[in-house]
C-alpha cells in the first residue's frame, strides 16, 4: 500500500499573492534583524563555565563563559588551589569568554578561578580539570547525544544525564550535536548550561554541529560557544588524535545543508592517514541509518558509507533521532551497493544512533503511530549488476513492547519502547542495513580504550547496562584492530 504525502508548499498563482509575500517577507526579515540585534545585545544569561578540549590534548584546553553585560576576559588557574599563579586577561569587553590554557603540564589536576558573575557554579569560586597523560596505555570517555531543553523541565533532564556521565569521570566527553533547541536563542543556551555546567566546567567536551545549533545563523552562535579546533576559521569541522583513537568530527550541515565534496576529500584524507595502531571513530550528527522519526539519511549513506567501508572505519556515533539503535554493517553483504564502484574487502562497521542526551525522546515525536508508508530506492545489485528499484515499508512501532525492568529515569513515563529486529520489524530498510536493537530512551554510552580493543558499553541514567527486554540483548561489545 502507498501513502502520498500532501504537499504543503504554497501555491501563489497571481501578481496580487507575490505583492502579500514579498511585504510579509521583508515584515519579517526586518523583525528578524531587530530580534536577533535584541538576543545579541539583552538577553545573555551568565552561563558557565565549561571546557573544551583542543587539538593537543595533553597540553592545551580552553575554558569558557557567558556574561550577561560585557566584561574582559578574566581567569587565574594553577595547579595550587591557594595559589592560583598564572593569569589569563583580555582587555575586549564581551559576552563570549575564551581563556584558552597552553603549555600545560599531561597528568596534572589545574584549579582555577570561576568569575564573581557565575557565583552560583561554585560557592568556593574554584573548579579543576585533569589534563590526560600522554601516551597513556588505556583511557575512557563517554558520548551523549541530544540535549536541546526547551525549558527548566529540559534543563533537568539534561541535569540528569549530566550527574550521570559524571559519575562515570570520564577524560572527555563528545556531545553529538543539537546541544540547543535554536542557536540564536540566549535563553535556550541558558537551558543547557543550567544543566550541564557541572559536568563540563571539569570534564573536556567535544561537540559536533546539530542541526537545531546550525540553523537560523549558520552555526554562527555555535562557533562563538565552542572554541573547537576547526579545521578552518568559518567551518565546524575537525580532528582529534588522542592517544591510539583518531577522532573524526563531521559537519552535516553546510552551506547546502549537507556535506559537501571539500569536507569529503578532507575526511578520506584522514581516513587513508590514520595510523594502523589507532583506532578510528567518526562522529556527526544527521543519522545516517535509524528508524525513527527523523529515519535514514540517504545522502550520507551514500556519501559516507563507502568510505567507512574502505578504509575500515571501527565505529560511527550519531544523533538526531532521539532514542538509542545499533546497526552492524558489512556494506555490500546485503548482495546491494548504492553504486557498482567498490573493489576492496569490506570492512564490519559498528553504526550507533545516540540520541538520548536530555532532549524529548522519539515517542513524543510519533514514533508509536506515525503513517504507513513505502519508499523506493534504487541499488546496484551485485549478483546481476544491474541496478534495480526496491520498495521499503515503514510501519509504527509497537506500544506493546516495552521494557518493563528500566530504571524510572530513563523515560519519563519509565516505559522504554524497544525494536528488537528478530522479534518484529519496524521498517524494511532498518534491517536491510544490519539493525539489531533499538529502544526509546535516555542514555549514554562509554568507551573504554586500550592499545588492543575499544570496549563500547551503553547505559542508563542511573549507570545500568542497557540490555533489552529480559536482559537478552546487552548492549556492550569489545572492537579489535582491524
Ligand atoms: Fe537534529
């Protein structure tokens, strides 16, 4: 059966109709630049501080902060709580605040100050961070996906999951992307930092672009917040190599809203460049397989797939879709390509859809009753290379299906929907990719890393293995060199 979807573009058929859009437009753009004069000169909050990790892990982080007036950039830190030595002063009066730390010592806990206008963050005025050893044999972090409160009620779930990965005392953590509702909105970012401050003014962060960040001014507002080590001044993405992990940061939204060919020469340059000692995790936001709402991204599947696939990619980690799925994935073993131009060994990949950093999950967007409906593709088909069109169907997930042993924090009606493929099928193309487990809730996932294996655990808010209905399906695995 098929479903047509309305089309609810407008149709405007005479002169009269193109009069009323075009004053209703500049109304509106004019109203736009007041209020985003408005959001950039009245409505900052006193927001922070939180840390950013850098391109040089051991030696260099950057702490940061929002001032509701302009202030200068004020910072003491030292490795002496008492004695807080060293000096971090910029003269500009601002509201974005940057004291980015260099030449510091691997393995070392550092103190520092926390300014009078963000009293509320800590009584005594101080924090502290440990920057990593260099070279260490093993570490651990954790990844958490979208946080995006709309309001205070947001704010506490992402406080939630927040004291959660703290409790974990990860090295860093990556957040991978809507880390706001509106990247324009002051108000919004003060949603998130109210519930996040405490674990990002100790533990390093490193974040990807969302779409919700992205949006409304090109990633601008995102950029100011997060001083990342960008591949270039105007884009938002990156690299890191920690230790034996080269960590790949994608930006999914470019210019047309998508990635674009300079971002995919960069990336397989990384790819072909990784050392074969390291492992190699890639990190976006769009999600490139998933059954929910949002639901499979075709043009990064076709875009990225190949490439993780040559070049052995060891796991992929994304959001969007906000609720948990995990999908193996040996492209080309489903007897389908998405064009007839591979000639190497394929490569096993770990696909991890993450979405569950705070932000409302899928069941309020749908995804129990969404409509019926079948797509086409068209696939190269390896057995008689030929390309053919196939029909996909996706159908809502059970309600009956929940499971019934999660702990209270992990929905907030504590009933946690799952897709467990061999039981039941919610979408044709899920499957065909390699989907085995799926489960609408809050979570995190933690990676613990050493010179021979990445071992890749998923939990609950109160630090439980998620593990599926009757504890069948654990949701850990150890990833070897390949
Ligand atoms: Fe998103």
């Amino acid at each position: 059966m098929f479903l047509f979807l309305p089309d609810f573009k407008l149709r405007i058929s005479n002169l009269l109709s193109l009069e009323i859009c075009r004053f209703v437009f500049v109304s509106v753009f004019i109203l736009s630049v007041f209020a985003t004069c408005d959001d950039a000169d009245n409505k900052f909050h006193n927001d922070g501080p939180w840390i950013t990790g850098s391109e040089n892990p051991g030696q260099k982080i950057c702490i940061s902060w929002i001032t509701k007036n302009k202030t200068g950039t004020k910072r003491d830190y030292g490795v002496e709580p008492v004695n807080l030595e060293n000096k971090v002063y910029f003269e500009p009066l601002q509201n974005f605040h940057h004291a980015c730390l260099d030449s510091l010592i691997p393995d070392t806990v550092y103190y520092y100050s926390i300014p009078q206008e963000l009293s509320f963050a800590s009584a005594e005025h101080l924090d502290s961070f440990k920057t990593p050893k260099i070279n260490q044999e093993s570490f651990s972090f954790v990844i958490m996906g979208d946080m995006q409160p709309e309001d205070y009620s947001g704010s506490q779930r992402v406080e939630t999951m927040s004291a959660a990965v703290a409790l974990e005392e990860p090295e860093f953590v990556v957040q991978l992307g809507d880390f706001t509702q509106r990247g324009t909105v002051p108000d919004f970012w003060h949603y998130v930092f109210y519930g996040s401050a405490s674990l990002f003014s100790t533990y390093p962060l490193y974040g990807i672009i969302g779409n919700h960040d992205q949006d409304y001014d090109q990633g601008k507002t995102w950029r100011k917040t997060f001083p990342f080590p960008f591949e270039k001044p105007e884009s938002s993405y990156y690299f890191v190599d920690y230790n034996n992990l080269r960590m790949i940061f994608l930006d999914c939204y470019e210019q047309s809203r998508k990635i674009e060919k300079e971002q995919l020469i960069w990336l397989e340059d990384l790819l072909f460049t990784a050392s074969a000692d390291s492992f190699v995790f890639v990190f976006l936001h769009g999600s490139i397989y998933s059954s929910g709402m949002e639901n499979m991204d075709h043009d990064l599947q076709v875009k990225l797939t190949p490439l993780f696939d040559k070049y052995g990619v060891d796991a992929v980690f994304y959001g969007h879709d906000h609720m948990y799925e995990h999908y193996q994935m040996t492209y080309g073993d489903n007897g389908y390509l998405f064009a007839p131009d591979h000639n190497w060994p394929h490569n096993r990949v770990h696909y991890f859809l993450s979405g569950g950093g705070g932000a409302q999950l899928e069941s309020s967007y749908g995804i129990l009753n969404r409509f019926y409906y079948v797509y086409k593709r068209e696939l190269y088909n390896l057995n008689t290379e030929t390309t053919e069109e196939l029909l996909f169907e996706v159908r809502d997930w059970n309600e009956f299906k929940f499971v019934d042993w999660s702990p209270s924090s992990s929905t907030p009606a504590s009933q946690n929907y799952y897709h467990l493929a061999s039981e039941e099928s919610y979408q044709d193309e899920s499957e065909f990719f390699g989907q085995e487990y799926g489960e609408n809730t809050l979570h995190y996932i933690k990676v613990e890393i050493n010179s021979e294996e990445a071992f890749v655990t998923v939990h609950y808010p109160d630090g439980t293995l998620l593990r599926g209905p009757q504890k069948s399906n654990p949701q850990e695995w150890i990833l070897l060199k390949k």
